[in-house]
C-alpha cells in the first residue's frame, strides 16, 4: 500500500498493489490487482515466495535454453529467450520494463515491414537462403566432422 510520502513512481496504479511481503531479493515485484488470483497467492507468504522463485525460474530455463541454441545456426536463440523474459515480466517490475523496450522495437519493426514491403520481404527471403545454404554447406562439406577432427589432432 502506498502512503502519502511514497513517490509518485513507486505508487500503483488503477488500483493496483504491491505484495507486502515480496522482500526476498528477487526485485521490486510488478503491480498486483486486488481480487486477482495473483493477489491471493501473494498474500499467502509463504505461498508467494514459492510462486516468485518458481516464476523466475521458469524464465531462467527458457533464457538458458536460449542461450544454448545459440551454438545453431538461425534464429532459434530469440524466442526462448524473448519467452523467458516475459515470464518474468509477469512477475518482476526490473523484467516488465526491459520487456517493454523489446515490445516497442517489435511494433517499430513491424510498423516499418508494413510501410516497406519489397525491401522486407527481400532481407528476409535474403536471410532464409543464407541460413539454407549454411545448413547445406555445413551438411555438404562436413564440416561438423572436420572440426572434430581439428579439434581432436
């Protein structure tokens, strides 16, 4: 609950709360709306540092494992970690704000597909043969097997 010397930042909105007893190192927790079925866990302690840790582990997986599709080639590092975030957004103010900047370079993004087609479908036409022709020459050349093998003398 806020009082009258909070700031104006650290003030909920729409009559939202914050969970009183999220004081676990975990981050400023995000803005809960009273009633919800979030609410209720938060206002259950023991309950409510269960379901932040389980929160930020689950976005702790899906960043990992974004990471570790890194070593493939494409874009299969994004998603997961892009999937990670927002799990933690839903719980964690410092997440919600560094999700949001990703959401606006999003809709800028699209914005931009939208007002130039050709070039758009051109970069990524572009870029869909490149990674094919990577996936091939890797598969081709063997070059799996060849750095093994250079890695093994």
């Amino acid at each position: 609950m806020t009082t009258a010397t909070d700031s104006p930042a650290q003030a909920p909105s729409r009559g939202a709360t914050r969970c009183p007893d999220c004081t676990d190192g975990l981050g400023q927790p995000r803005q809960i709306t009273p009633g919800s079925w979030r609410d209720r866990i938060h206002h259950k302690p023991g309950l409510a540092r269960m379901w932040r840790v389980g929160v930020f582990l689950a976005g702790l997986l899906c960043v990992a494992l974004g990471f570790a599709l890194a070593v493939l080639p494409g874009p299969l590092t994004i998603p997961p970690i892009l999937l990670g975030l927002w799990v933690w957004s839903t719980e964690f103010e410092w997440a919600r704000r560094f999700f949001a900047v990703f959401r606006r370079k999003a809709r800028d993004a699209w914005a931009h597909a939208r007002q130039h087609p050709v070039s758009s479908i051109a970069i990524t036409v572009g870029g869909l043969a490149a990674a094919a022709v990577a996936v091939w020459a890797v598969g081709h050349f063997q070059l799996v097997e060849r750095a093994r093998e250079a890695l093994d003398a």
